[in-house]
C-alpha cells in the first residue's frame, strides 16, 4: 500500500524536516520511491536536500490552486546518490496558501483531494509540516494515512505533544476521517545521555505513551553531524556514512516498510 505519512509537531526545532529526510533516504536504499512534501513555508526541505530556491509555480503551493492540472512540481534530489527521491518545494508563497485555505470550502482535504485525482506513483509520500496547527497540518493530518511525531525530551516540548494530541483526537472526530491516519509513534530527537532530564523524559515516555497504545521509538540522538549535513543538503548516510547517529532510524524504518508491505486499503474523505 501507499504510505501518507505526516511529520507534524507543534514545537519549533523538534527535528521534522531532519526526520523526514532521513526517513526518505533510508526508504530509498530500500528501493522504494518517495515523494518528499514540503508544507512549510520557512522551505526547510529545499536546504536539507541542497536545492535552489524555486519560482512560486513551482512550488506545493501551485499545487493546491483550484486549476492544478495534475503537474505535480517534482524535483529530484541527491540526484549522484539515488534516483528513488523527489521533493515538492515548499516556501513563503505557502503563508498565502494557509490563509486562503481557511475560506476554501474544501480546505482541510485540497491536498488528499489532489491526491485522489492526481495520484503520485510514489510507495512513500512524506508530509513535513510547520510547526504550528494551523490549515497546513490540518490539511495533511486529512490527506495522511500515517502520523509521526518527532518531539524533543524537554517538558515545554512534552507538554505541547499532549496539545498535539488532542488537536489530533478532535479533527479526526471533526473531519470525519474514516480511516482516520494512525499515530506510527513518537520519535525522541535531540537526545543527549549525559542529561539527566533527558534520562528520566525518555524513560518516562513509553510508559506514558502505552496508556494511549502509542508506541515511543528509539532516540535520535544529538549531533552537531546532522548540522553539518542539512548545511550541506545532504542526509547524514551520505555526509559522514561511518557515523553512528545513522542507524538511530533503523527501526523506524522497520514500521515504515512493515506497513508499506502490507495489502492495499482505501482511505475515505468526506
């Protein structure tokens, strides 16, 4: 089946687009295709996978224009290492989008809409979302079959994923999303062990998270490599492939190819 698969978090910092990259990389070494979306205004997807500013029309934000004819903006990237990753920009041009998506009658479900009568080939469709909850999110947590929630193991961080969650809960009872997208899981970032906060948030965090049958990955660890590599608009793989923060996706990439073997099934919007 096709996996939707929206990173959102509402806290600045909290590693999406560094998830998102990593995610898409790893999937592609795997041999399947993924289509990167950048939801963001601030476009943080055009310098972590080292590409060039893009015109406007040639952005998501084209995209989801109620002319789009099905000409999806793709762009390769990483093009000498793989040809299994594409990216659809992102930008400022998206900040307009938002706020005339709130008087769109079909605002929240435009991109699943594009999705349905525009299908990407691609196995994998990252989201990478800004870190508020406003249209953008929204819009994503409508067309994805999947979320995933990178959070930091700081409490103001914490305590907003709790936020988080509920806005979840509420829209997907809202929107009537039947699937509504499964929680794939919360993904520890930023992770230093010589902090004894960070010790006692992440061995707090799957017990938390067990309550609500969410299941708490691994921690990305911190490293000033994943810096390093986004500077350069590469994934680390590529950057420093004998680096070991490399292998802290591993199993995310698991639950990523377990899901995307599995039978196809039909996502409805309303």
């Amino acid at each position: 089946m096709q996996i939707r698969l929206a990173v959102i978090s509402n806290a600045g910092g909290s590693g999406k687009t560094t998830l998102s990259v990593h995610l898409a990389y790893e999937l592609a070494k795997r041999k399947y295709n993924v289509a990167l979306l950048d939801l963001d205004p601030q476009g943080s997807l055009t310098l972590f996978c080292g590409l060039n500013q893009p015109e406007p029309e040639q952005t998501l934000a084209q995209v989801l224009k109620d002319k789009f004819d099905g000409n999806w903006p793709l762009t390769p990237c990483w093009s000498r290492h793989t040809d299994k990753v594409t990216v659809c920009q992102g930008g400022m041009i998206l900040t307009q989008t938002a706020d005339e998506l709130v008087l769109h009658k079909r605002g929240a479900y435009l991109l699943g809409d594009c999705l349905t009568d525009y299908p990407l080939i691609q196995d994998v469709i990252i989201f990478d979302c800004p870190a508020t909850l406003g249209p953008l999110p929204l819009m994503a947590l409508a067309a994805a079959t999947h979320m995933i929630i990178p959070v930091q193991l700081e409490p103001k961080s914490i305590q907003g994923a709790a936020h988080l969650l509920e806005w979840y809960y509420f829209h997907c009872k809202h929107l009537r999303l039947n699937p509504s997208p499964e929680i794939l899981g919360f993904v520890p970032n930023q992770y230093d062990a010589k902090r004894s906060t960070h010790r006692q948030m992440l061995a707090a965090l799957p017990e938390q998270l067990r309550e609500m049958n969410i299941q708490s990955f691994p921690p990305i660890r911190e490293s000033a490599e994943f810096v390093n590599a986004s500077g350069q608009g590469l994934p680390l793989h590529i950057y420093r492939p004998n680096h070991p923060a490399k292998d802290d996706f591993k199993e995310i990439i698991s639950s990523v190819v377990a899901l995307a073997r599995k039978p196809k099934t039909s996502k409805k919007n309303k």
